[in-house]
C-alpha cells in the first residue's frame, strides 16, 4: 500500500513523467518500447490518452509515479484486417451508409502498476479512467487490448471489470528480448477483450450476415410454399365444388 506520508492522485501523464515511464515499462513488461512511443504517451500525441498514479511526496515536492495506462483512439477502419472484423468493420460501414460519423474504439496499450500497489485497486482505477473517457465520446463504442495467453491473472483482473473474450489470437506476440515469459520460446498466444460502451455490442460478422440471409430466406420459401399450397387446395376444393354443382345440376 503507499506510504501515508503522499497522497495517490490520478492525472495524465506529462513530460516530467518520461524516465520513470521508461523505467517501469522496462520492469513489467517483457518487450522493448521505443522512445518515440513513449514521447507520444507524456506529450498526448497521435490520439493516445493516458492516466497515470502518483503518490505526491509533500515533502520533497515531487511525484512517484506508481502506475499508468495508455490508450489510443482509434476509428474502426485504422484497426488490423482481424480486428476489423472482430471489433465492428460492419458497424463503420453502417455509419458511412448512414452519412454519420465513424465508430471509435479506444485500444489500451499498456497498463502497469509498479509491485508494492498491486492489489490496491489501482489498476482498476486506471481502466475505470479509460472507461470514463471512452464513454464521454458518444461514437466510441469499446475498449479493447489484446493480453498474453499465459498471464491468467491479468485475464481474470479483466473479466471482473467485464471484459469479454472474442478470440485467441496464435503466434500474436514475437518477444525476442531475454525477459521473455518462457526461455527459448518467442511467439506468444494472445487474448483479445473487449469492453463496450454507449449500447456497443458484438460486431455483426459477415458469417452471422450470412446465417441471418439464409434464415430468412429459408423462412420466405417455407412462407411461399405453405401459400402456394393452401391455394392449390382451395382450388382443387372449389374445382370439386362445382363440379358437384354440375352433376347435381344434369341429375335434376
């Protein structure tokens, strides 16, 4: 837990914040980011939004960086082909249908929480930010993040802020460096989940478009035939009728 001498305040991350970002990434995470990634993190550049947790040291007027996520805001069309049609490529295409505006999502780069404030909440409170701001934009309509198949408890931390599983992504990550989960091992299984936002659901995948044509089409046939076939009855009763009618008729 932090100490009680500083105060945990959540803000964005700003320029002041680069080495320590540096130094965090380099102790969680097993891949290498480069500069200018980070850069674009502290400076908010090229649509990336971050949060991060600091404890404020009173008394030596400076912030401790303890934990952090970043973001990026994306529209649909700039996704991966995969993602595309896992996240809502379907559902762009409905909004430029529409003439309206395109979907975003908000893909979580990286979150991190430095080991003496885990299990404090403050990871759940960088994602709830997220959340928050991808709520605020009315076209945003998920976050995801793509997690390591082997991290179980990072995939458990995720289902318990209700985060869905789309699919297994094989050979997703390459980790060449020697901090690499599994010696001698490089590719990595990984887990795309997704969170939707303002009534955002499951895309619409051409295979379901599919399934939902040939439904409706089977019911269209099975629709047609019932009428044709009451009407040939209807026929056949009224051919039967008259001809009834007629031999009555002769008889008389």
């Amino acid at each position: 837990k932090p100490p009680p001498t500083g105060a945990l305040v959540y803000r964005p991350l700003k320029p002041s914040d680069l080495d320590q970002l540096k130094d965090a990434h380099t102790s969680l995470f097993p891949i290498d980011y480069e500069h200018d990634f980070f850069h674009k993190a502290v400076h908010g550049l090229d649509r990336i939004f971050s949060w991060a947790a600091v404890l404020e040291d009173l008394e030596l007027g400076e912030d401790r960086l303890v934990g952090f996520v970043t973001a990026k805001l994306q529209s649909v069309s700039d996704q991966e082909d995969t993602d595309q049609d896992l996240l809502g490529w379907d559902l762009d295409l409905l909004a430029m249908c529409r003439r309206g505006p395109p979907t975003h999502l908000a893909y979580v780069l990286t979150l991190g929480v430095l080991d003496p404030y885990r299990k404090a909440g403050v990871g759940r409170d960088l994602i709830d930010h997220v959340v928050r701001q991808a709520t605020s934009l009315v076209t945003c309509r998920a976050v995801y993040l793509h997690v390591i198949a082997n991290n179980y408890s990072a995939i458990n931390f995720y289902a318990r802020l209700q985060f869905e599983c789309v699919r297994r992504m094989h050979q997703f990550y390459f980790i060449p460096t020697d901090r690499k989960p599994t010696p001698g091992q490089v590719y990595y299984d990984a887990f795309l989940l997704v969170h939707y936002v303002n009534n955002g659901r499951a895309p619409f995948s051409c295979l379901r478009a599919l399934v939902c044509v040939a439904k409706s089409v089977d019911s269209s046939l099975k629709r047609l035939v019932r009428w044709f076939s009451l009407r040939k009855l209807n026929q056949r009763t009224s051919s039967g009728g008259d001809s009834t009618i007629r031999l009555l008729s002769r008889r008389a």
